[in-house]
C-alpha cells in the first residue's frame, strides 16, 4: 500500500457543509467503512479552521483508487493528491527524495515498518538503518525482565527475515560429525533456561570525552531477559570436536558492506575452544517464553552470559571449528580497547561487562517533593554477581543501598535506598557498584579510543521542591 496526503480546497460561498445533509452525505463518503470499499485507508484527516481546506493521510493501492473516492470532492472544489512517505521511512533512506539503501541478497525486515515499531513501543532510536535503538531509562524501571518490545536493539546491518520452515544451523569444520541441525531439531534436545543480561559494549560512549565516532548510546543499551535454548556444548559434543581445534566461530545471516572491505561480510564472532565449552552458552530460540522475535535473532541466536552482547551473534546460521585464531572485522578490527600509555599503544578484546549501577528513579532532571523519598535502581556485572551498592547524595558519604531480590549470576541486581530531603534546590544522586569479585565502578572510565566500556558513576541531578 502506498501513502498519500491528499488536500481539498473550495470556496467559501461552496462550502459543502453550508447544507447539513449534503454535509452529512460526505461525512458518511469518508467514513472507514465507505473507504474501505474503494481499497483506500483513512490514517487521519483535518479541517485548517476558517480556510476551506482539507486535509488528510491515506492508503491505496494506486493513485487511481484515491481519484475514485474524492470525486463529490471535485465537485466543490480542488483535489490535490501527493505521494508521501512517513517520517521513519524518511530517515531510514537518508533523506525526504532517497530511496531505501540496498539491502543486498535475501528478505530483510522492512527499515520503515521495524523503525516505526520501535518507536511505538517507546525506544529511544539512535540510527533508523540499520536500526539501533536504547531503553529510556524510565523503562528500566520494573521486573526481572524486560518486555520483548522494549528491550533494546543493536544491529550493524539489515536485520534477516528467516523462513523457520528451511532453516538450518550449520556445524562443521574441525569436526567428527558435522551436523545440519532444523529448528524443530533443536527444540528436541536438552534445553536449559536462564535469566541473562546483555549490554552493548558501547553503552554510555556518548559520556566519554572527548567524543568517539560510533552510535551516540547513552544508558539505555542494556536489558534483562528469560532465554531458552541449546546448551552449545551439547552441539559440539554431538558432532565430536577433534583434536587441534582452537576456536570457535559463529556465523549470523546479516551482513554487508563496512569500511575498509572491498566485498560485503558476514557477521561473525568467535570464542576460544574453553570458552566455548561453558555449559551455560545458549543457543536461544526463545526470549521470555515467546519466540525469539526477529528483531532479536530469530530464529536462533547465541546467548554467552556475563560477556558484551557483541558476542551474542544473532540469526546464527553457522558454527565451524577452527584450528586457528578467528581473524575476522568485528573480532579483530572492532570490539577491542586500545589506549595510549606511556606512549605506547596498548590493546585488550572487550569480553566481560563492567560492573555498573544505574539510577532510575527518581529521572534526572525530575521533581522530588520534600520528606522521604526513594532512589532505586538497577546494577550489573559480567564477572560476579551484585556485592553491594552505594549511594552517595551532594557528595556526602556512601550508604548502602538495599538490594532487591534474589542475586542472579548472570541477571542484574535491583537496588533501593530511602533517602530524605528537607531542603528545597539541587541535588545530585550517585550510585556506585561493587561486585563480588572485588571490582567496583571508577568514578571516571578510562577513555579509549573506539569508546567502550564506559562504566563511571552515575551523576543525576534532582530538584527538591
């Protein structure tokens, strides 16, 4: 269907509604139901007060179709009808003339269709295409969980459009049996369910500064879910890992052109063989017992707790053994920190999470009336779980925050800390994170040059009022 915004104009001295039942006539020509029939949808239409005009938004099969429907139309006056696009397809082309970039072979999601999702289940959208897109930080607010239309989204290209129906997952290589595994397949064999954090590496690269190229994430590019899948050891237990095996790779169905490369790539990640064999690795056909959706890798996506979500490779298709460390763009020219200290260029592949305490309520910026109050919010770390959080007010002493619930290995930690406010004006709260491995969050991260890792002490400021 294509989008139009059609305008009608007449003169005063002919306007239809001068005459009730003429102007009863047209509204019953424009109702949903009468413009059903002529194959055209109504999104919205307006009067401009006092000028004679209309207008309204609309969807058809062709231009004809709208033509048809507007003719009393014509009669009063003038029918203008333009071709239109929606703000979301605008940005997602790079402009209000260009056309949707090329998305290369195979179906891919609509740009246009998943940006307005996005938007509509309230995310924060960084890039229309490829779609990259955080959790406000209000949504943070809640359950374990975080729901499938609200957790936030990292892609670096087209995101796939697999047929369930002819999928298959591909693991060979250096080994005895390789295997050719279907969807059904794998929700035959052992499955295992946990509750796992991802964060994109470059959540809060926005803070650092100087600023870094790269997506302009602020705090939101983390979310909790419920995953179900494969443990990947049962997979390469199956097809029998051969001796002089080193790493492992995994391949999705996205890929495209980035820079430096001639020809288009794959994304692909890999994780050494003793990684690889950690019996909590999933491969995830489900996400908080709904199917994985697209947007999040359907129909399978690897799942490697406590690590940056650059490792959880969506829409994997593929899995091969290799005797040999994996050069590939996102493992080896990407995804690395790389400081200058003593002159010298230091480099180390990004892997686990920081440990890291967001505040969520109250919001910064927002309004607290005077007396008790409440600051929660939520803490993380790749290495253990939550210890401790500390909460600091206008800089006075650190206190120990309350944590909420249960401390999950891989999940993060809810936290709350009641706090009281006599005085009206500016406030800042801080929080600070300490995980049971004995690292805490710095007050500021060091700045490395692709701008990863960022895991400072949050400032929010408040008013007390």
């Amino acid at each position: 269907m294509a989008l139009f915004v059609v305008r009608h104009q007449h003169a005063a001295e002919r306007c239809p509604a001068q005459d009730p039942y003429l102007g009863a006539m047209l509204l019953n020509h424009l109702s949903r139901p009468n413009v059903r029939r002529h194959g055209v949808t109504i999104q919205g239409e307006a009067i401009v007060q006092g000028e004679h005009t209309l207008y309204f938004i609309a969807e058809a099969d062709d231009e004809s179709r709208l033509r048809a429907l507007m003719e009393p139309f014509q009669l009063a006056g003038s029918v203008d009808i333009y071709p239109a696009s929606t703000c979301a397809r605008v940005v997602a082309s790079g402009g209000c003339g260009a056309p949707l970039p090329e998305t290369g072979p195979g179906a891919v999601l609509d740009p246009e269709d998943a940006c307005q999702q996005a938007i509509d289940a309230g995310l924060v959208v960084h890039r229309a295409h490829p779609l990259n897109c955080e959790t406000s930080i209000p949504a943070l607010l809640g359950g374990v969980v975080m729901p499938n239309a609200r957790f936030y989204l990292r892609n670096h290209f087209p995101m796939p459009d697999l047929e369930p129906a002819g999928f298959r997952l591909a693991v060979g290589g250096l080994v005895d049996r390789p295997l050719n595994v279907s969807l059904r397949d794998l929700h035959n064999m052992r499955s295992q369910t946990l509750v796992v954090t991802l964060e994109c590496a470059g959540n809060g690269r926005s803070l650092f500064q100087p600023a870094i190229d790269g997506e302009k994430w602020n705090l939101g590019a983390v979310s909790t879910a419920e995953w179900t899948g494969v443990p990947l050891i049962e997979l390469l237990d199956r097809a029998g890992v051969r001796s002089g095996a080193r790493d492992v790779v995994f391949r999705g169905a996205d890929g495209g052109m980035v820079d430096g490369h001639a020809e288009a790539i794959r994304f692909e990640r890999s994780l050494s063989l003793d990684e690889a064999r950690d019996e909590h690795i999933l491969l995830a056909y489900a996400m908080n017992g709904e199917p994985l959706p697209v947007e999040h890798g359907f129909p399978l996506r690897l799942i490697v707790p406590g690590w940056y979500a650059v490792a959880a490779v969506k829409w994997l298709t593929e899995i091969e053994v290799v005797d040999q460390p994996f050069i590939g763009h996102y493992q080896t020219e990407k995804y690395w920190y790389e400081w200058t200290r003593g002159g010298e260029m230091v480099r180390e592949p990004v892997t686990l999470q920081q440990v890291r305490a967001l505040i969520t309520e109250p919001a910064a910026g927002g309004d607290v009336p005077r007396g008790q109050a409440i600051i929660r919010g939520v803490a993380w770390s790749g290495a253990a779980p939550i210890q401790r959080v500390d909460v600091s007010v206008n800089g006075g002493d650190w206190q120990t925050a309350h944590l909420v619930g249960e401390r999950r290995r891989y999940g993060w930690q809810w936290w709350e800390l009641s706090a009281r406010f006599d005085q009206p004006g500016e406030v800042t709260c801080a929080a600070r994170a300490t995980d049971l491995a004995g690292r805490s969050q710095p007050e500021h991260a060091e700045w490395n040059r692709l701008g990863y890792g960022n895991n400072a002490v949050q400032h929010v400021p408040i008013r007390i009022v």
